[in-house]
C-alpha cells in the first residue's frame, strides 16, 4: 500500500480485500497516509475504504500522516476525514518537532478545550527545546486561547517550571506576563525560581 496505484489496480483484478488490517490494526489507509501516498489515498478512497477508522492504538489516517511528516498526505486526508476525528491530531503535532506540521494542523483547529491546550503546551516545550520562538508563536495562536498557564503536569509543574528548567528566557518572560505564579510549587517541592538556579 506504499506502492503504486497500477500494483493496487492488478490487486483488485484479484478481488483483493483492501479493508483488511495487519495484526496492528493498521489498513491500507493508514500505511499510504504514514507514508505519504495521496495517489494511493485517492484510489483507496474511490473504493470507499474509510479514513476515520483508528489502528489498535488508537491512530486514524490524520494521525499517522502526522506522525510521518507527510504535509501533502495532510492535506487530502483531512479533506475527507470526518472533523471529530483530527483532535488527537493536535498532540501528535505537537511532538514530531517539525514546525510546519504544526502549523498545518493547527491552522484545523478553532480553540481547544483546557486540558487540551495545556498538553499541546507541554508537548511542544519537549519537542522544541531551545527553541524559544516557536513556542511564544504557540502560546500566540487562537487554538491557545484556553491554555491555563498555571495548570500542572502530573509532576507538578506547572509551564514556568518547565521553560526554566529548559533555560527559555523568552518565554519565562512571556509566561510571567500571562499570569504565570512564579511562587508555584511542584510535587519535588521546587519552584520556578529553584530550577532556574540549577
């Protein structure tokens, strides 16, 4: 399936099931999509194939051509992807470290949800460490809206905590200027201004 559509033609002569999955849970969607074969997508959608359907963890067609980095495959499947399935696009965005596919697929979206926003947030202070503009470009956009700067990971940090453990200048300086409480404290019993000290 990360072929040729003429290889998909004589497979169907045969009466090849292209619906079948591997033991992953994966179909010949989500191969062409992580591999970023639209002509393949093209054809496998002409046969009515579904592009919603998710692997055995739970990865539909978005995510995967998200996880693969294929921005022209992005862009046809989330012409025929139902909306309510991108969401978990968002955070695979978020982790890849590739700025573009993070634009892509942000530009999908209209404002996320709080505990959303705050994973995106985390996810990419991990994925672009030591670079400082992507992440003030982040906490700028729409889908952001909802982020609480205070809100805590499940060690406690808040996202002040992280940016100085990362030594983010910039955007401690922006976190603060968005309400972020500099007196936090993490489950280590640390604050902002600790770690900052490392």
């Amino acid at each position: 399936f990360a072929g040729t559509v003429d290889s998909l033609k004589c497979l169907d002569a045969f009466h090849a099931d292209f619906g079948a999955s591997n033991r992953a849970g994966e179909t010949g969607v989500h191969v062409a999509a992580y591999w970023g074969n639209v002509e393949v997508l093209k054809y496998l959608f002409d046969k009515k194939l579904s592009f919603d359907d998710v692997d055995n963890e739970g990865n539909n067609a978005y995510v995967l051509a998200v996880s693969g980095k294929q921005r022209e495959a992005l862009e046809y499947v989330s012409s025929v992807c139902k909306p309510e399935v991108l969401k978990r696009a968002i955070l695979a965005a978020a982790a890849v470290g590739d700025v573009g596919i993070l634009k892509c697929v942000a530009q999908r979206f209209g404002e996320l949800e709080e505990r959303l926003a705050g994973k995106v947030f985390f996810a990419c202070l991990d994925a672009y460490v030591g670079d400082e503009d992507v992440i003030l470009w982040v906490l700028g956009e729409e889908f952001m809206n909802n982020f609480n700067v205070n809100s805590k990971s499940r060690e406690g940090d808040c996202a002040i905590h992280k940016a100085c453990l990362f030594k983010m200048e910039k955007v401690v300086a922006k976190l603060l200027d968005m309400g972020a409480r500099i007196e936090s404290v993490n489950k280590k019993g640390m604050t902002p201004l600790v770690i900052a000290g490392w």
